[in-house]
C-alpha cells in the first residue's frame, strides 16, 4: 500500500486552477522530491495531502487515509516554507506544545525533547526564547518540531533553507538517517542538487501538472549518448564515423556520439579499435537534474514518466 | 492532553505580552487596598441604641416627615437564654420600644402605609386618614399596623426578620417588646469608624452597616473595576490569540496536527478565557479573603462574581474570536466587539428605563416593544451586572427594604437566571458554532 496516494488531483483557487489532475504515489521508505517553479502548485499539492487545503475534485490518501481526515495526520510531521514558530516559546516549551497536539503524553514528551533538541543542533539554546534564534535555529527547530512524535511519514518544504552548508549536510545526513529507519519523506526544495542527492525518486510539477517523475538517475540519463576520449588525434576518422553514429560532436579531447542502441555503439568502438586507435575513456552521457528541470520548465510540451 | 497544551500556551502568550504580569501586579494593588481597610467593631447595644433616632423617619426611605412628631425610647436591652417559647431567639437580643405622642405616632404609621412601595420623589403631601393640616388621625391604624412599622423600620436597617410583639397602649404612648436573632453586628446599621491603609485616613460612618461597606466595596471592585475596565483590558490582550493562530505559518504548524480544526479553535478560544479566569480569580478571591479577614464577613457571595464575569468575557469573547477568525485583524477584534458591548449595554439600560415606573412611557409604544424585543433576543449583558450586585446583596444579608434604603430608593436588582444564561449561551453557542465551520472549511 502507497503511503502517499493521489489520484486525480484538482484545486481551483477563485478562476486560477492551481492543480490540474495530480496523481502520483509514493512508496514507504522513499525519499520523493518535488521540484517546480514558485506558483507551480508544489505546496498546493502539499497542503492538500496535509488537509491544510481542500481539494476541488480528486482523492488524496495519506497512510490508506483519505486526506482531511484528522487521523491521517497522526502518523505524519510536517515542516511548512516559512513557518513561523510563537516566538514567545523557547525550544523545549515549543516541542512540548506540538508534542501535546501531536498525542504525545507528558512523559514520552519529557523523553523525547531532550534527544531531539540535541539532534538538531539545539543544546545550547533549548531553553531561549525563539525570537533570539537565527533563521538557521529555527529551521533546525522547525524540523525537530516535525519530528518530536516519530513520525512515519515527513513532509519537509525546503528544509535547508537558511542552513549554512555544514547544517545542510547534517540535515540531509538526517534525513538518509530516517530513511534507514523506514520513514517516507516527501521533500520540496529549491535546491536541486540537494534533492539530488537525497531523493530516490522526484517529481517536476509545472503548472499544476505533474510533467516528469522517476528516479534522479533515470530523468538524468541520455539515452545513448556517449563521450569518448582518444591517446590520438580522432580528426582522419571523423568522416567514417560520422557514417556509423546518428549524430558526432567534437568535445575537448575526443567526441560525443549518439547511437541507436548498445550494438551500433559496440560496432563504433570495434571500428575504432580495428583502425588503430587506442581508447582513453567512455563515459555514458548525462544531464544535471538542474537540466532536466530547466528543460521541462521551459518546454510546456516536454513531460512524460521516466520508470 | 492537547486542551491543556493549549490552554498553557495562551497563558505563555498572555505572559509574554506581560499583560497577563501587569493585571496581576493591579490586582494585587487592589487587594493591598482592600485588606488595608479597617472596621470598627460596633456592640449590638450600641446598635439598638442608635435606631432610636431612625424610628422617628417614615418607613419606606430615608427622610422624617417634617409635620408628623414622633419620638420613639429604647429600653431594656437584654440578652436572650434559653426561654421556653423563645427557642428560635436564644443567644439573640431582646429590647422594648417606646413610641409616643400617641397620635403622632399614629400619624407616622398612616403615613408609612401610604407610602410604602412607592419612591420618595412620589411621595404625597397628604394622605388619606390623616387631616390635611396633619393635626388629626382620621382613621387610626390597627396595632399589627404598628407592629409593622416597628418591624419595618427594623428590616430597613438590616435586622433579619425581628419579631415584634404589641406590649400595649400606655396613656399616650405605645409600648412594643422585640426579639431578634442572634446576628453579628456587621450587617447592621449603626456608626462604626472606617480606616483606610492600616489607619492612615479614618471617617466615622452613620447610618450604614459593615456589610453595607463591604458590599459597596466589593461591588466596585466586581461590577466597575473588573466588570468594564478588567474586561475591556482583557477583550484587548486577547483580541490577538486567534489571529496569531491562523497568520500564515504558524497556522499550518496546527492544522498538520491529527486534530480536528473546530477542536482548535475551541481550544484556541479556551485559552482567552483562562486570562480572564486568572486575573479575575486572583482579584475576586483575593479581595474577598482579606475583606472577610478585616470585616469578619465571610459570606461567599462575592466569590460568584468570579464565573459571572468569566461568563460575561466569554460572551464578549466569542464575538471576538470570530471577528478575530473571519478578518485575521486584532484591531477588528477589539473594535467590534467594544461596538458589540456598547449596542448591548445601551439595549440593556434602554429596556430597565422603560419600564421605569415613574418613566410613565406607553407600554404599547413602538420603541417599548422594539426594546423589548431586542432585549428578548439579544444577549443579556447588562443583567450580568445586575446579577453580581444580586448574588452579593443576597450572600451580604442586605435585604430589599435595606438595599431601597441605603440606596435612596433604588431598585433591588432583579435577575432572569434563565434568560441571562439561556439567551445569551445560545449567542455565544451560535458564535463560536459559526466559528468553528468557518474555520474548518477554510483553505490555509
């Protein structure tokens, strides 16, 4: 069973139809990223599966629940983009309160926050009042917010954001953390080559659709393209190539070529090797998430579900 | 588990604005106040002796008629043991009363029947039974008519229900044997010295009881200083609670909750109303303790002020939170529900002047009935001050007739228990009905 199911998903605000169909299904123990442009409908969606939001048509599960049922959200922490803490908490007090909400008895409670507040980085400033933290603290508060019930399932929007880059390792070390405890975190950020790095599988939302989902290593890949490097120059080979490849283009140091399947590139490479030519490299060819997301922003028409 | 979560966290944002601090420290100045207030201790002798001068005043207010010359002795002032008959008296105190010239006397009876009930501006310039030189009793009252007078001129000055017996008819002078109950001497009438900070002022004090003081004091403190600037302090330390829980995230930090959004807000609305059960708790208790400590009156009456204004906050507050959910604006808040207390208030004072008796206005008149009928429908904010006063008069041992006196023949406040709580728990009900479905089926 899915822990995150939607099917269908839409949601008009007042004429701006800011979901047009979301389905999308995330497994347990996943690490799924959404990427997409501000307005794209990325914390729409979010908001939907956290009942923050009322869905205008479309069925959302969280856990086997239907969304807006309060006892989806028992199993579920969310950490929201540009949350806003009552600043007249510290730490403690603070988690203590959203520990309460969460169903949390008072000794699980006095257990827990202690453990989490060191996590986090917090220690030292548990017992300060929130408005004295720095943006990062309570980014950091935030998540351990998020986290105080133990979760199965974290919704994290932007979770880096004002971290410095030594937090912004511990966080995701954290969140490959929860992972191996089996938790499913559903992760919107910004920052592509974090959420290249942490997520098994994402998915880019434009315009309220879902235009790409798979795994990273899947939306990064070329098919079939390929850079090679030579001990020698390639240039007296070029023309024959060029009638063996779907497409040849001159890199520094060797060529990348486009063939249509492994065999054709096997019959390149015999060609080369029976010409004399000593191969220094191979690499298969392919693009930065950052790339595939920028292509799939700026090309309404290019979509598609990578397996 | 998450209501009292709730509950401490708008107690921490009510100590974080320190308004919740700076009613607490106000309200322990009162209190010093209060318990610096002395009252000298008056002997039940002392208090017989004093209504000699009081029978001589028509029954029924304050002032003598100035052509009726009556004069009135007191004697034999005695404890009461254990007599057979008189069981119901015994610890009590029993003393004779002398009434006399004859006629005179007979005179102030008439008249005082005349009277009673009625206001001292109504009063008439002559009645009948009485020649209109106010020389001759026409119809001479009966002696139970005597025994009334005597007996309401006790009630006035705050004696429990006295017995009073007709001894006779001695030449020109009526001879009367009354029994009272064993009562302390704080709630009756006589001179008594009141000091205020541990003696620093002194007055001396006629014609008023302690209880009479404490109530006046204590109805002060409840009705005025907790009642209108209390609460209108709270309505403004509060109007913030639900619009900082529904400003954009810290809302969302709530909602992702596994709890239902109308529990939120109920809590949420819970927790203004802990401000005001704190400060006017402290206040009311605090004061009561170190008055009844002084006084010696420790009757609990004051003490129902504490939930009445609770309930009259939490009235006003439900207007609050949902103009405070609807508009995301503390400034609304206050404002509309300030607006909402002034038009209840001014429908309240509207409905008790138009039945004034002596307003003398139509009863059929359209704007009768339109007060009425807003009255009818609307919350019943007004009666809540009536009805502390009540419950304090009641719990003080101040009895109509004494209350009419004291206060110039002002009305005993009168309370509709059930229209009070009824009606306007049906508002606040609706109100935060209303709130609780706006609040669910909104998007955040």
């Amino acid at each position: 069973m899915p822990v995150i199911e939607t099917s269908r998903l839409v949601k008009h605000y007042k004429g701006v139809q800011a979901l047009k169909g979301v389905s999308l299904s995330v497994e347990k123990g996943e690490i799924y990223g959404l990427l997409g442009r501000n307005g794209a409908g990325k914390t729409t969606l979010v908001k939907i599966l956290l009942g923050l939001v009322h869905p205008t048509d479309g069925e959302a599960k969280l856990l086997g629940t239907r969304v807006g049922d309060p006892a989806a959200r028992r199993d579920v922490g969310f950490l929201p983009e540009d949350h806003r803490l009552p600043d007249y908490h510290s730490a403690e007090s603070a988690l203590d309160f959203y520990g309460g909400l969460s169903g949390l008895d008072g000794t699980t409670r006095r257990a827990r926050i202690p453990e989490l507040i060191e996590l986090v980085g917090l220690k030292d400033a548990g017992k300060r009042k929130v408005r004295t933290y720095s943006k990062g603290m309570k980014q950091r508060l935030g998540l351990a917010q998020a986290m105080i019930h133990d979760p199965r399932v974290l919704f994290l929007d932007e979770p880096t954001d004002g971290v410095d880059p030594v937090g912004r390792k511990e966080v995701r070390d954290m969140l490959v953390r929860c992972k191996s405890e089996g938790k499913t975190i559903f992760l919107n950020s910004h920052l592509l080559s974090e959420v290249e790095l942490v997520c098994d599988r994402v998915a880019i939302i434009e315009l309220g659709e879902v235009r790409r989902e798979g795994t990273v290593k899947d939306l990064t890949r070329v098919e079939n393209v390929y850079a090679l490097s030579f001990a020698a120059p390639i240039d007296p080979l070029i023309p024959e190539l060029e009638k063996r490849v779907k497409s040849l283009r001159r890199t520094e140091g060797g060529i990348e070529i486009s063939v249509d399947d492994v065999t054709k590139l096997n019959a390149v490479l015999d060609f080369l090797r029976s010409s004399g030519m000593n191969i220094t490299g191979m690499t298969e060819k392919k693009y930065t998430l950052e790339q595939v997301f920028l292509d799939v922003v700026d090309r309404p028409d290019a979509g598609g579900k990578v397996a | 588990m998450a209501f009292l979560g709730m509950l401490k966290d708008s107690l921490r944002e009510s100590l974080d604005r320190r308004s919740l601090t700076v009613l607490l420290v106000i309200s322990t100045l009162f209190i010093f106040v209060c318990g610096s207030i002395g009252y000298g201790v008056l002997r039940i002798e002392q208090v017989i002796e004093e209504m000699k001068g009081k029978f001589e005043q028509t029954a029924g207010g304050r002032w003598r008629n100035e052509r009726i010359d009556a004069r009135f002795d007191i004697a034999d002032i005695r404890p009461v043991g254990a007599e057979p008959g008189r069981e119901e008296f015994e610890g009590g105190t029993s003393f004779r009363v002398g009434a006399q010239p004859l006629v005179e006397f007979q005179k102030l009876v008439v008249y005082s029947l005349a009277v009673k009930g009625k206001r001292d501006r109504e009063w008439p310039r002559t009645v009948p039974g009485i020649s209109e030189d106010f020389k001759q009793v026409l119809t001479p009252p009966s002696t139970e008519d005597m025994a009334w007078f005597i007996g309401a001129k006790l009630r006035e000055n705050n004696f429990t229900r006295p017995k009073v017996e007709v001894e006779g008819i001695e030449g020109d002078r009526a001879v009367f044997r009354v029994w009272l109950k064993k009562t302390s001497t704080a709630y009756l009438s006589g001179g008594f010295r009141l000091s205020i900070l541990f003696g620093a002022w002194k007055w001396d004090l006629g014609n008023t009881s302690v209880a009479d003081v404490v109530f006046s004091i204590q109805n002060t403190l409840a009705g005025l200083i907790a009642g209108w600037i209390g609460i209108l302090v709270a309505i403004i330390s509060t109007a913030a609670f639900i619009p900082n829980m529904i400003q954009k995230g810290t809302v969302d930090l709530l909602l992702a909750r596994p709890m239902p959004r109308w529990r939120l807000f109920l809590y949420k609305y819970c927790g203004g109303l802990i401000f005001v059960t704190i400060t006017a708790g402290y206040l009311i208790v605090g004061s009561w303790f170190v008055m009844a400590v002084r006084s010696g009156i420790w009757s609990p009456g004051y003490l129902a002020a504490w939930p009445l204004l609770v309930f009259f906050f939490a009235a006003l507050y439900s207007v609050s939170s949902l103009i405070g959910l609807l508009t995301r604006s503390s400034i609304a808040a206050i404002l509309l529900s300030a607006v909402t207390w002034l038009i209840l208030s001014m429908i309240g004072s509207a409905y008790y002047i138009v039945h004034m008796p002596e307003a003398d206005i139509d009863q059929d008149h359209a704007v009768v009935k339109a007060v009425d009928m807003a009255h009818a429908v609307l919350p019943r904010l007004k009666d809540v001050d009536q009805a502390i006063a009540l419950v304090q008069l009641k719990a003080n041992g101040i009895s109509e007739d004494h209350y009419r006196h004291i206060s110039h023949g002002g009305d005993y406040p009168k309370v509709d228990w059930a229209a009070l709580f009824g009606v306007t728990g049906a508002w606040m009900a609706a109100l935060l009905a209303l709130g609780c479905w706006r609040f669910s089926r909104r998007d955040y």
